[in-house]
C-alpha cells in the first residue's frame, strides 16, 4: 500500500506548529494565535493536538494492515 500525500502533508505542518506553540525561547514575542486561548476561546495552538491525534489514529490502521501483509514501506 504506498503512502498518503495527504497524511503526511497534514502530518508535517502538525508537526511544526507543535515546535512553534511550544517554543519557550520566544517568551513574550510569542503571536497570540501560538498562545493557549483562556477559558472558553479557541487559538490556533488549541488545535494542534487534536490534529496530531487524527494523524497518528489514521495512520495507526493503515500501518497495521501493511505490516498484517508484510508489506512494508
């Protein structure tokens, strides 16, 4: 089974938007929208986890049914 294109083109920018919202190093120059909203509003860096969460749980089947025919990529 070859790769999805569109998992791993979700998968790359989930990935650097994980680095960004966690960088520590930017401290107070850091965008509002890579900040955690407060309570009850939603920020671009509340989303990332949830998108990470769809990639590893849509890429844990079509791993699994790959290595169950011993193809391997």
């Amino acid at each position: 089974m070859p790769r999805l294109a569109a998992l791993d083109a979700l998968r790359g920018p989930t990935i650097l938007l994980t680095l960004l919202v966690n960088n520590v190093a930017l401290d107070t120059a850091t965008p509002d929208q890579l900040t955690h909203a407060a309570w009850g509003g939603v920020n671009l860096a509340d989303l990332v986890f949830p998108w990470f969460l769809f990639c590893m749980g849509a890429s844990i089947p079509l791993s699994a049914s790959s290595r169950a025919t011993g193809k391997v990529n």
